[in-house]
C-alpha cells in the first residue's frame, strides 16, 4: 500500500504548535502503522527558519507535490509575521492552487487560512481560524466562517486557533487510515479530542 504523503510548511514567523503539533499527530499515526509519511518543508528551500516564538527549526525537504499540504498560521497580526508576509509575497498561495488543481488535499492551521483564502482556495467553503482573524477571513465574501474546531470541506481543511490543529490532524489521520489509528495516537499524547459538527 503506498504511503500518502504528507508536507508541513515551515516558513519564517510560522507558529511553532502550528506545524509540529500535526507532524507529531501524523509521525505518531506513521510508527503505528498507519500508511502516512509526513514532512517537514520549505516552500523552496531547506534553510532554517525562525518560528514566531523563536524556536529555529530546520525543513527536511522543500515542498513538492505530496497527497496533503499543511500550512501553518502564525504572525497574522503582526504586520512584519510570518502569514501576512506569505500573503503579500503570494509565491505560496500560488503554490497552493497550483497543488489543488493537481488534486493535493490543501490543510490551514489557525491563521494559516489566510492563506488559503487568498488563494481563492476557500471561495464558496466553510472555513474556520483563529477568533483574532475571523474578521478578517469574513472579508472574502464567499467564505463562511464557523466556529468549530476544524472544518472538513473535503479537498480543503481548515482548523482554528493553535492547538486545533492537533483535532485536525488526528481527524486527517482517521480519514486517511482509520478510527483505531487515530484513536491510538490520541491516547499516545494525551490529547482528548474535539470532533467537528
């Protein structure tokens, strides 16, 4: 059985939970069986970046074309952070819709929905993000905000603040492998799960 690939987007100013708490979701789901293969990348480089609360983390590949994408927030309220200068540079919003349109499964983490709307990937989708930005989110018209801790939209994924990613992550791993799996990880690290409506 082939591994669904899995690519956790680091770039500077993204926020640390954002990105590792998935990975750790979904490296958990992989050393229990499950047919996952997750990994951390730069958009388009392995440089090490700088996350939002100063942790250096070094990006093991650079993004190619894996089954599912997940980009973390971080910085959004900062005019100098990481997710605003992503969507003012535009190259990985850009990336997304290319992705997309090769059918890659596009995942938000807390305000990394930012940059899924300005991709247009969220156009006429439920979607959800941190409460500091739902504002912001509900500025693209076509978008409906919800309040539930993450949002299956099937081939885009959005999840709230922060540690909602984790609920989002284990719910990636029970869609892609199976309830047991995820249930297990869940246990592993100690983390009762929020189910979306």
């Amino acid at each position: 059985m082939r591994s669904t690939t899995i690519h956790c987007c680091l770039f500077d100013g993204a926020d640390e939970l954002d990105v590792l708490g998935p990975y750790e979701v979904f490296s958990c789901a992989q050393r229990s069986g499950a047919p996952i293969e997750p990994t951390l990348v730069g958009l388009d480089s392995t440089a090490p970046i700088r996350a939002n609360h100063g942790t250096t983390i070094e990006p093991q590949a650079t993004l190619g074309t894996p089954d599912v994408v997940v980009v973390p927030g971080g910085g959004w309220s900062d005019e100098k952070g990481g997710v605003r200068v992503q969507v003012e540079d535009g190259a990985l919003s850009d990336r997304l819709v290319q992705l997309h349109e090769e059918e890659t499964v596009i995942a938000s983490v807390c305000t990394g929905a930012m940059v899924l709307a300005h991709a247009g990937l969220l156009d006429g989708k439920a979607a959800t993000t941190h409460d500091t930005a739902k504002e912001d989110l509900e500025a693209f018209e076509a978008v409906t905000v919800s309040d539930d801790r993450y949002v299956d939209a099937g081939d885009v994924l959005t999840a709230g603040g922060v540690t909602s990613g984790i609920d989002l992550a284990l719910h990636l791993t029970e869609r892609l492998g199976d309830e047991t799996t995820a249930e297990t990880v869940a246990s592993e690290i100690a983390h009762e799960r929020a189910r979306s409506v």
